[in-house]
C-alpha cells in the first residue's frame, strides 16, 4: 500500500482517530526501512564491526596487542582481545563520529524534499494527515531509524565477538571489574545513548529537507553540515564555541563504562542534542506549515 491511500481519503472519519496517527507513523516507518538504500545503509553499519573484528583478530594472532592503548574511542581496541564485549564499544565508537551520522542524514534529508522531489507530497497532505503530523510522523521514523541503525552495529559486534574472542570480566575505565552481565547491561545502555546522540542532527536535517524540492541536495547539505560542524569542533582556536556544537559530546558514552558512572557529559549532551532538537525541529514546523506545495 502507497503512502498515499495508507493515508486516506479527504474527510475520511479517521481524521478524528487519534490512532490514525500511528497509522502514517506506521506507514512511514514501513517506508522508510524498506528502501533498498536504507538496507544499503543498514548493510555498511553491520559489516564495520565485522571488519573491525577480523582486523584485530589478524593484528593479535602473534599475541601482539591491538589498537592503542587504554582510554576512550577507539583505544576501546586495546581491551577487545581481553573481552569481546569491548568490540561493542569500540564498534560503537568508530562508527558515530561519520557512519551513523551520515546515515541518519540521508534518512533526514530525504524525509520531506524526497517526496516532494517524487511528487507524492501533495497526495499525503490532501489526506487528512495535516502537515503537522505528518512531519511528526517522518521526524518519529527517522528517530526510529537512528535506534534501529545503532542496533544493528551493536548486534554485529556482538556476533563478531560470539564467534572470535572470549568473554569474562569487563574491565572498566575507572580499571575495576564488572561481570558480563552487567557489562551487557552497559552495552545496551550505551547503544540507547548513541541513538539519542543523534536526535539534534536528525532534527537539523529534517529541517533543511524542508527548504528544497530535491531529495539528492537535502541529502548533501545534510552530510555537508555535518563535516563542517566536525571540523569546527576539531579546531582548538574556536574552543569556546565546541560545547555548543551537536558532536562535541558524542563520544560522551564512554562515561558510561567508568565504576561509578559519570554522567556530567553524558547528561550535557542530552540536553545539548534536545535543544537542537527543539530549535530546528521549531524551525522546520514553521517552514513545513507554511511552505507552498506544488509537487
């Protein structure tokens, strides 16, 4: 079914339906995760962590160590020949910075001017949608998107470490152990954090595909803002300016593996990334309700 009849016809009594909503979320949602590029996207996620595994499984076979040493990022290599467990934050960490982001962006960017490019966006709102749900609707999937993209790396990594190196103890940042048990716990809540890290750029691109009719150039603007803002953030002359930016604290996550838990950056960046979620989400509101649809 086409979003447009998922939809349905003009004054239709389901326009009433508070749970007509969750109907074009539903078919948003459906939409969304069956286009051939969103499992494209979905497929590079999951082969990283796959990648990352046979690298170091490589690196270490002479008994030599991998990665650099203790600390937070990537250094997570260090501890993944010890506990397959760290694969997950390791995978986790090499993959936010451009991969995750950038296919959030594409899910972003595409989310209105993709169906305006298409000419389908005149059809869903002669609907009884209503332009406010159905941005509602395409802001709900991609935040959808963004949980079940950081899903799937964690469960590849996951596997990898199943199949190539051992469990036990997770060692912590802070350099006391934990059991596996609770080490999975922390992997999981890490992985809900990865997901939320994102939903200030997943508002910032849902807004900029709301000022053009062309999914492709929503979809470059996107990732373009997204390395300019990295870039900004790399520069130690603008400091002032870094905790302000959506990435600064992304890496913050790794917070969540000291004994006990340090949630200061973790909780800045919450609120960091609902503030941006607030203002553009405001701002493509204010643009989307007014915008003059012609496709």
């Amino acid at each position: 079914m086409s979003q447009a009849e998922a939809v349905g016809p003009v004054g239709s009594g389901r326009s009433r339906n508070p749970l007509w909503t969750f109907g074009i979320l539903r078919s948003e949602l459906t939409t969304t995760l069956r286009r051939w590029r969103t499992l494209a996207l979905l497929g590079v996620l999951a082969a990283v962590p796959v990648l990352i595994g046979i690298a170091v499984r490589i690196e270490t076979s002479d008994g030599s160590p991998a990665g650099p040493g203790e600390g937070g990022g990537p250094a997570f290599l260090s501890q993944v020949t010890n506990n397959g467990l760290f694969l997950v934050f390791a995978a986790l960490s090499v993959t936010l910075p451009v991969f995750l982001p950038v296919a959030v962006g594409v899910v972003a960017g595409d989310s209105i001017a993709g169906e305006a490019g298409a000419g389908t966006l005149r059809y869903l709102l002669v609907a009884p949608a209503g332009r406010t749900r159905l941005l509602l609707a395409k802001y709900a999937s991609t935040l959808v998107f963004c949980l079940v993209a950081t899903v799937v790396v964690a469960a590849s990594a996951l596997a990898v470490r199943a199949l190539l190196f051992p469990v036990g103890e997770v060692t912590t940042i802070s350099g006391t152990q934990i059991g596996f048990g609770e080490g999975l716990l922390r992997a999981g809540l890490i992985a809900v954090a990865v997901a939320a890290s994102l939903i200030g750029f997943a508002a910032l691109g849902l807004f900029i595909s709301t000022l053009t009719g062309s999914g492709i150039a929503a979809m470059a603007t996107t990732v373009g803002v997204l390395i300019t803002v990295q870039i900004l953030d790399s520069i130690p002359q603008l400091s002032g300016m870094h905790p302000y930016l959506f990435p600064h604290y992304w890496l913050s996550f790794a917070d969540l593996l000291r004994d006990p838990v340090y949630w200061d950056d973790v909780v800045k960046n919450l609120g960091l990334q609902g503030l941006y979620a607030a203002v553009f989400g405001s701002a493509a509101w204010a643009r989307f309700t007014a915008k003059d649809i012609t496709a």
